[in-house]
C-alpha cells in the first residue's frame, strides 16, 4: 500500500485517537505537497538532452500529446498558421524560447528547441551557443541544407533524423523530426 492509502486509513480512521492521526496525516501530506510543488503534471522545460535518434527534452517521437503533457505540462500555446498540429512550450508567456512540438494524428513526429535556450545541450555535450565546428567534431561530417536564415546539419540514424540549427556560425537549436520530414521548418 502507498502513502496515500496509509494516510486515506489514518484520515478514516474511526477510533477517539483519529483526530490527532488526523493531524498528523494532514501535516505530512501538506508536507508531501510543498516537496512536490503540489502538482504532478510537467512544466515547460528550461533545459534539456538531445538523445539523437531517440529524445530531445525527454520527448520522443510517436508520443501522445497526453505523454507530452505529462512531461511538460498543459501550458502551452497552438500554432495558428501551421500546417501540422504545433505546440509551443516557454516558460514565459510571449518569449520564444522554449521547446515545441508537432503533431501528426495525434502523435509527435517532430520535437524541436525554440529560439536557442542557453542550458540545452547533446547527451556527446553539444551546447547551445557553441561554434557550428564543435557538430562535425562530435558527430563528425554532417550533410547540411540551407534553410532561410540558418543551416541545418543533418545527424541521421534509423528511426529519426537529429538536427542542429545553426545562425551565424554558432549552434541555435536542435530537432528531431522522422526520417523524411523536411529539416527547414
């Protein structure tokens, strides 16, 4: 039995001494509560690991929107002019940086950094911010498109395709789109 069905038994407990397991319990749940923030749903994410091929932010490709939220949480804004379902997860309404995702029958076939959020990083150490050199010298020769405004260098593996944006010499962003999906967004 969990915390909670012991602390359901105190709080229904029928005997004269209930009213003070009653106090207890109810101390150690607002404690429980204050540890946990009180809420068990995500929050958009300040910082995340780009697994390539596998997850960005602990996001993974054919999630559910409702995986996604359980990660992330429900704040989040709907593009209006896109193509696909696209949610955008910041931290702070209006500032775009964050980490956003795309949907496709109700599944996530892109998962993509916004803007360049300072603390990302590759699970290989990769930072956000870094000169575009360290990609080849981590990943070594990446095939490269040029989209409007930035490149976006190509990492594929089998299930997904792993790319870095990158403005102005300097790593931007990352993305992990499925395999065929075009890397310009």
């Amino acid at each position: 039995m969990g915390i909670a069905g012991r602390l359901g038994d105190v709080l229904h407990a029928g005997s004269p001494a209930s009213t003070s397991r009653r106090s207890f319990a109810a101390i150690v749940a607002a404690i429980l509560i204050g540890l946990t923030g009180g809420d068990a749903r995500g929050s958009p994410p300040d910082a995340g690991v780009l697994v390539p091929g596998t997850s960005l932010g602990g996001v993974r490709l054919g999630w559910t929107l409702a995986h996604v939220e359980a990660l992330w949480g429900r704040a989040y804004g709907r593009c209006r002019s896109c193509r696909r379902e696209t949610l955008y997860f910041n931290r702070y309404a209006f500032r775009p940086e964050g980490a956003g995702v795309e949907l496709d029958r109700g599944r996530v076939t892109a998962v993509f950094t916004l803007w360049a959020p300072a603390a990302w990083r590759t699970a290989e150490g990769l930072r956000i911010g870094e000169p575009s050199t360290r990609v080849e010298a981590t990943y070594g020769p990446t095939p490269r498109a040029r989209c409007s405004g930035y490149r976006a260098l190509t990492i594929d593996a089998a299930a997904a395709q792993t790319v870095v944006y990158v403005v102005g010499g300097e790593v931007w962003g990352f993305g992990l789109l499925r395999r065929g999906a075009p890397v310009c967004r």
